[in-house]
C-alpha cells in the first residue's frame, strides 16, 4: 500500500488536451503513458513518465505482463503499477495524468463495475484518498 504517496497526491486528471501541463507548484507529473497489446507474444506492456514541474525527464518504467487483457483493463493496470513504483522509490508530491478517459470516468463514478476493469479500477482507488476519487 502506498500509505506515504497517498499522503502527497495532488491531483488526479484526465486532461483533453495533446499539450502536456505542468504539475503543481514543487511536484513531479506522472503520465501513465499507455498501454500497449502484443497477441503475437502474449503480453502486455505500460509505459509510465515521469518528469518534473518545468517537464524535463526524470525517470519512466515500463512494466510487462505475461497475459493479454482488454485495452480498459491495460490502461487500469498502469494506473495500479505506477503509485506502487513511486512510493517504492520514495517519490512524493506526485500528480497524475490518464490519456484514457473510460479510465478516469470509472475511476471517479460511484457505482460498482463487477468485471475485470471494474475491479481493477477497485484496486486502483485502493492507492489513492477517497478526496481524489470523486471529481472536484
């Protein structure tokens, strides 16, 4: 659990825009990048960026899993991998940004999802404050 990033998340947003937006003042941006399928070998793959407020690189991590999921699924998996990956190298003050806007709306809805993306939106809400899972 990431009981220390979730005490410095920011921000949580799904921006409409191709033109990347600095973080809040002091902080680090967190694009979860995209989620990418490979049927011919079975996996895939998360790219996740991380750079800082005047948007130079700092650091990005790409995670791969042995089984292929629908493209919602992938997208929920990264928002999942990311928090952990920071927290595990003691990043805080972290903003987050989704390119998916099916993710971001699951994310913030009240209602109950019982399918695969439903619960994996579940276990992402697990790493954030309730304060950022409803729109504001």
């Amino acid at each position: 659990m990431c009981f220390l990033l979730q005490q410095h998340i920011q921000l949580f947003a799904c921006l409409p825009t191709d033109v990347w937006q600095k973080p809040s003042p002091r902080h680090y941006k967190c694009n979860i990048v995209d989620a990418a399928f490979s049927s011919n070998f079975n996996r895939l793959g998360i790219g996740i960026c991380i750079r800082d407020e005047e948007g130079t690189f700092v650091l990005a991590k790409i995670v791969s899993f042995p089984c292929p999921h629908q493209v919602a699924v992938g997208e929920a998996m990264g928002l999942f991998e990311a928090p952990q990956w920071l927290s595990d190298m003691s990043f805080d003050n972290v903003d987050f940004e989704l390119d998916s806007k099916v993710t971001c709306d699951v994310f913030h809805a009240r209602r109950d999802d019982s399918s695969e993306f439903g619960h994996a939106i579940a276990s992402c809400k697990s790493l954030f404050p309730l304060s950022l899972q409803t729109p504001g």
